[in-house]
C-alpha cells in the first residue's frame, strides 16, 4: 500500500475499522476455543476488510488482563505466528485489567502521532472459560485493605452502591435496560457491521448468548445478593456483568496514511486519559477519567453524542452516568456489559467498536469510550468522526 510522505511527529492518529467477536457465556460457545483463535479471528477480519497488508503493520499490541497458563508468554506475538503472519511483524501484550485493550487502542494512537509508524494493530482478548481469575495480592495490600477484601470487584460495587445511595431497584432496572437495548440492537441488526462470526467444532458462532429475552423486573429482585449479606445489600448475578469469552480489535493508522490507501475513517483519536481513584470504589474512577479526556478535548458532555461506558456493575455505572450528567438516550444505545458480557481485556476495544459503529450509523460527530479499571483505575478516549 502507498506510505504516505507526511514529517514526523505531525500525524493524526484514526481508526480505519474496528470489529469484535460475538461475546460467549463462561462455557459457552467459545469454551473449546484458545484465546488466541479469537484474536486471530479479529485480525484476519480486519486484514480482509481493509486490504491493509500485514506487512504493513508496525506494531501489534494485544490487551490481555489475566495473562497466565494460555494467556501467558506474550500472547500477542504467539497470535501472529498461530495465525500466519508476517514474522517480521512484532507483538506485545499488555495489562490495565479491564481497560487493557482500551489502553491498546490509546497507546497505538500516541505511537503513530509520535511518527513511530503509519498502521498498529490495537485489539483485546479475553478467555474466561479457559483462564480462571486470580485473586492474589501481596501481603502489604492485604495489611492495607482489609485482608484485600474490600478490593474485590463485586465488594466495591457495593461501596459505591452504599457511598453514593444507589438502590437495588434502580441497579435491577438499569440491568433491564441492558438486556432490553442489546436484544434491540441484536434484532435490528444494529452489531452487523461489528461482530464477526467464529467457527467453532460445535457450529458458527454469530451473536452475543448474553442479552437474555427471559429477564425482567421480578426476575432480577428475585436474585441474592453475593457479596454483602446485610439488609443494605444490592450488587446482584443479574446487575452484575457475566463472565465471558471475546476478542476485539481495530485498525489505527495515520490520517494520511488512510488518505493516500482510500480508506475509510471510522473516527479520529482526539484525546484520552487515564486517572487512578481509591481502590475499595474503583468503579466511580470513569467520572475523573472523563473529565480528563474532555479538557483535553476542550469539550463538554453536551457536545458528546454518543457514550459507551462499561457496565462493570450497575451500581457504577448509574454513579458514573449521574456524576457526568450523560443523558439516558446517549448512553450504551445497544446495552453494555451486563447484558453482552465482560471479557476483561477484551472490553476496552470492544466498547470503542460498538461506539464508532454507532456513531458512524447515526451520522454523529463526537463518541466517548470510558471504563473503570481493577484497583482503582479509569480510563477513558474522545473519538471524532469525520
């Protein structure tokens, strides 16, 4: 493909396509796959969308949060050699918890407007059925923190919940809400353009098993509480999002280099942040992130059209979406992580896909991407379409 001639260091960074793999339950659809068959999935889509020749990539940098057993001995750069890739191509894979690929897609932006290279590859996985969760901690946070109870995830959401008064009725309804909106998009058509279908040894795989067309208000109030067992108890299965399988990817490159190859441009990096918060209320971390990402911006909220903000917990997510004042109709459009599924490292990049595809579907110009991260952290990016 033609390079373009543009200086160092004076580079736009865009995203010229993105797409995701369905999101499978724990033991789901994707319990006989490898992590590294959902990746490879991802990027021979992304390779057969755009006619972007490997050899052109710069870089491939993979978000991965539990990197253990399968998942370990940098994951990314096995993808590549599994699937066929140019050996000259590199591979490096990193770890922000459940902002990992989020932060992929951020780094690879800072990379080309650094004039570091023209194309990266910028994608998450997660195998949840495959990997179990650790729940080490060193010594001195467990002295810190309660035994490192209170870092749990589901303990935190809790926190929020009780900290910020966030009732159980109003997380059980913002779990609807999820469910509801996926089972929409799903039925419209709407992950069409995102969601690339994954041979299994069982049969194809096409649509995310997590929305669930049984669920409802009586339903959800019926579930206990698992992390607190006190009458102020809320954090539930049902506002809680699921383990999952999943990979998601995009295709950043240089503006002019999308330019000079006829590309089409999904959206454009204007800005990104990354804050760290008290660790025991982790999910409230998005509000700061934000904040962070829109002065960078030298924008507002009500200049936003689209918000994709990970629904770890309902609890924290109401927290966020009240604090920064995002209206209700800009916000997951197509359901979140309570109904689609949390494959950790796969979330960062999957919230970004399903933004810039919903942003490019409605003709909207700014979309927001933003996520609490495991002990304590948020991350968020301002997209432009343009």
């Amino acid at each position: 493909m033609s390079h373009s001639s543009t200086p160092r260091h004076s580079e736009r960074a865009v995203v010229v396509d993105a797409v995701r793999t369905p999101q499978a339950k724990k033991g789901g659809g994707f319990a006989d796959l490898y992590p590294e068959d959902l990746t490879i999935a991802v990027l021979d889509a992304l390779v057969s969308r755009t006619d972007i020749d490997p050899e052109d990539w710069a870089d491939f940098r993979l978000g991965c949060a539990n990197q253990e057993n399968e998942q370990g001995r940098n994951l990314a750069r096995q993808v590549l050699l599994a699937g066929g890739f140019p050996e000259t191509v590199p591979g490096a894979t990193l770890t922000r918890l459940c902002g990992s690929s989020l932060t992929t897609i951020n780094d690879a932006a800072r990379a080309v407007e650094a004039g570091d290279g023209e194309v990266y590859v910028a994608a998450g996985v997660e195998h949840m059925s495959r990997i179990p969760f650790s729940d080490w901690l060193h010594p001195a946070l467990e002295a810190r923190y309660d035994g490192g109870r209170s870092l749990s995830m589901g303990v935190t959401a809790e926190t929020v919940a009780r900290r910020y008064g966030i009732s159980r009725a109003d997380q059980d309804e913002f779990a609807l809400r999820s469910h509801q909106r996926a089972l929409d998009a799903r039925e419209a058509g709407r992950f069409k353009a995102e969601i690339v279908p994954v041979e299994t040894p069982n049969g194809v795989v096409e649509h995310d098993e997590g929305p669930r067309e049984d669920t409802s208000l009586d339903v959800l109030g019926s579930l206990p509480t698992v992390f607190a067992d006190d009458d102020e108890a809320s954090v539930t299965p049902g506002n809680a999002s699921p383990l999952t399988d999943g990979a998601a990817g995009a295709l950043v490159t240089a503006e002019s280099y999308a330019e000079a190859n006829d590309l089409p441009i999904l959206g454009r990096v204007v800005s990104r942040a990354v804050v760290g918060v008290d660790p025991e209320e982790m999910g409230i971390a998005p509000v700061a992130a934000t904040r962070s990402a829109l002065d960078k911006a030298d924008l507002t909220m009500d200049d936003i059209d689209l918000v994709e903000l990970n629904e770890a917990f309902a609890s924290q997510s109401l927290y966020c979406a009240r604090e920064l004042g995002i209206p209700d109709e800009r916000l997951n459009v197509n359901g979140g992580a309570i109904a689609l599924g949390h494959p950790l490292g796969c979330s960062g990049a999957r919230i970004a896909t399903t933004l810039l595809h919903e942003l490019d579907r409605r003709d909207g110009q700014y979309g927001l991407a933003t996520m609490c991260v495991g002990f304590g952290q948020g991350v968020a990016t301002v997209f432009e379409r343009p």
